[in-house]
C-alpha cells in the first residue's frame, strides 16, 4: 500500500507519462526492496511493516532523488498514520483493552500533539499513552535487541554450590536477558549434579528480576518433569500454553529462545525442588518461581514477589526504538490468572527462606 502511495504522489506532483527510463528506475527500486525483504521474516506485523517501509524510504535517492517525493514519504511513515498502527496495536493487545477509554486517549493525544513531525513525536505520544493507563508492566527504550545484548556477561549473576554436602544451590540475579544467562544455568545445573548424590534443588530467585521470556525457565529446563510449565491469558480470552520442547521456550505456538545443546539429562531428577522469592523477585522470575508450582515435590518459601505477574510482549517501532506492554496474564495450574503477586506455600522473612527451605527438605528426603 505504502508502495502505491509513494508513486501516486510522484504523478500528482509532475503529471507526466512514465518514460523507459522511469520504468528502468522502478524495475530497479523494487528489486532493491524485494531483496532487501526476501530473507526478513517477522511474526510482528509492526515490525514487518516499519522494516519494509524504512527500506522503501533509504531506497528512494537511487529511485527519485527529489526532496518532495521523499518528504511525502517520510509524512507517511513517521507522521499520523504510522502512529495510528501504534496505537491500534496497543489497543488490540493491552490486557486491560476491554475496561480503558480509548477515546478519551485520543482526545489526549491529538491535544498534546496535533501534528506529528517524525519518529520523535510518534515516540512521545506512546509514552504519554503508558503514562495515562499507567502500566507498571511496561517500559520505552532505544532498541530491544541492545537491551538483549547489552548484558553479555553473567558470571557474577548465577552462582552455584553445594550446600551440607548435598544440596545443590543456585542462587539467579539481575536480569537473564539473552541466551547466554539460558547457558549459564544450564551448565550450573549439570555441574552441580556432577559432583554429588544430591537430596534436593534450591533455587534462589530472591534478587532476579526477570528478563527475556523464557530465559530462565530453559536453563532450568532439566530440573521440570513436564513439558508444560505455566499458562497465560490474553484479552481476548485465549489460553497459551508454555512449554519447553527441544530445548526450545515456547508461548502459545510463539517460540521466544532457544539454545543449541546435545541432548542433557541429570541424574538427580525428581528430587524436592525449593524455590526462593522475595518481593524483589520479579516478571519472568515470578513466572519461573509459579512454573514449580506445576511440578511435583516442590515449594515456594519467602515474601509475596513484586507483582508484575503479566507477560509483556516486546514490538521493536524503528531501528532507534521500541516498547513493551503486558498482553497475557500468568496463569496458576488451574488456569486461574494470577492479578497479584505470586504467594509463597510458605511465608517467611526473606533472609529466613533459606534456613526454612534446608529445613524442609531434611524433613522430606
């Protein structure tokens, strides 16, 4: 469509009949843009759209170096129209679509920006559309994928060790933003159940904060006896399932990480498993510390966790920024959608969970 637009604007402008050269020129800017787009793929239509659109506009010098042209395709990609598909998908995907009014939302915004210039005023009008629902689950940054990679180093975040001989203790901290927070994990668990017969698995969550769906959850893929670990619920009623499948994270049919591994397993499996949590335990690490209450012999010891029991889905606008809202609630065993913070079988002080966890366990194994 956006295609189209683009040469309907440069016939209105000159009124001239294509020449061959015109058409060399056309053949020419829609190769560059096929081959540009033949290899992308995207399940975020957004995305889809932005990358094409913005390949269209770097095109346009080789096409048409005429400022008018690429002024008017510039109005089409940054300015009220692409904002519109913003704020659609925010609409559509929100948790709480169904009880916000959207049109006091628009009045709001065609208040505080009438006119929209560029990428900037598309970036402040979702900013102001955050701040109005006031979505604790959500955020606005440069670029996802830096946020991916910008934590290349975990080492001083996963810690593992034996505690009395024969209880394998790993502590996750910070955030597990990319696979290589998965790896480190993993490589934690198999070392630990290399080293001794081990009578128990504690996982300590107190000081993790959640990061990319599914980062954590993988790394403690070995440790699950199924491979369903949690459900999610949509605004439009639908449940997803979670699942690890060939060391594979997925949500709904939506694989989010995966790691390349030969094919693990421990030999201290279906031992009691104790988590720990706090109330800064957070997002995806409240999602890991509910996926054990789908598992056998496992329990949850500490505070109430952080409260940001949703899942947020990331939507990448352009090549200098995205963001993130909840689109699904998390889900208990029961599919019963959690609308608070994830409550520990048993409660205690956070710095008395440990002690209370080794103390179970000598009770149980």
């Amino acid at each position: 469509m956006l295609l189209v637009s683009l040469f309907a604007c440069q016939n209105k402008e000159n009124n001239k009949a294509k020449t061959l050269a015109q058409i060399e020129k056309y053949n020419y800017f829609s190769n560059k843009v096929y081959q540009a787009m033949k290899n992308y793929k995207s399940d975020d239509k957004l995305a889809f759209e932005t990358k094409l659109a913005q390949i269209m506009i770097d095109s346009i010098p080789d096409f048409c170096p005429n400022e008018k042209l690429l002024t008017r395709a510039e109005y089409l990609l940054y300015q009220g129209n692409f904002y519109k598909r913003i704020f659609n998908t925010i609409k559509e995907e929100y948790i709480y679509t169904n009880e916000t009014n959207w049109d006091e939302i628009k009045l709001l915004i065609n208040d505080s920006i009438p006119v929209f210039r560029g990428n900037e005023d598309n970036k402040r009008a979702t900013r102001l559309v955050l701040d109005y629902l006031n979505v604790k689950h959500s955020f606005i940054a440069n670029d996802s994928n830096e946020i991916f990679r910008r934590h290349d180093t975990v080492s001083s975040d996963v810690e593992a060790k034996l505690l009395e001989g024969d209880i394998a203790y790993l502590r996750l901290g910070n955030h597990a933003l990319n696979s290589l927070y998965t790896i480190a994990i993993r490589e934690a668990i198999l070392k630990l159940d290399r080293e001794a017969k081990l009578s128990a698995w504690i996982i300590d969550l107190r000081d993790c904060h959640g990061g990319k769906s599914g980062a954590i959850a993988l790394g403690l893929a070995p440790l699950y006896t199924d491979s369903i670990i949690g459900y999610s619920l949509n605004n439009k009623g639908e449940y997803l399932s979670e699942r690890i499948v060939n060391d594979a994270y997925f949500c709904g049919e939506f694989k989010q990480i995966e790691i390349s591994r030969k094919k693990e397993t421990i030999q201290n499996k279906n031992k009691p498993i104790a988590v720990l949590v706090s109330e800064r335990t957070a997002s995806m690490a409240e999602c890991t510390a509910l996926s054990f209450k789908f598992q056998e012999g496992s329990r949850i010891f500490g505070q109430e966790t952080a409260n940001y029991t949703t899942l947020m889905r990331i939507f990448d606008v352009s090549s200098n920024w995205a963001f993130g809202i909840p689109t699904a609630f998390m889900c208990d065993k029961n599919k019963k959608p959690l609308k608070g913070a994830v409550i520990p079988d048993v409660a205690c002080p956070s710095e008395e969970a440990l002690d209370r966890a080794i103390q179970w366990i000598r009770e149980v194994s």
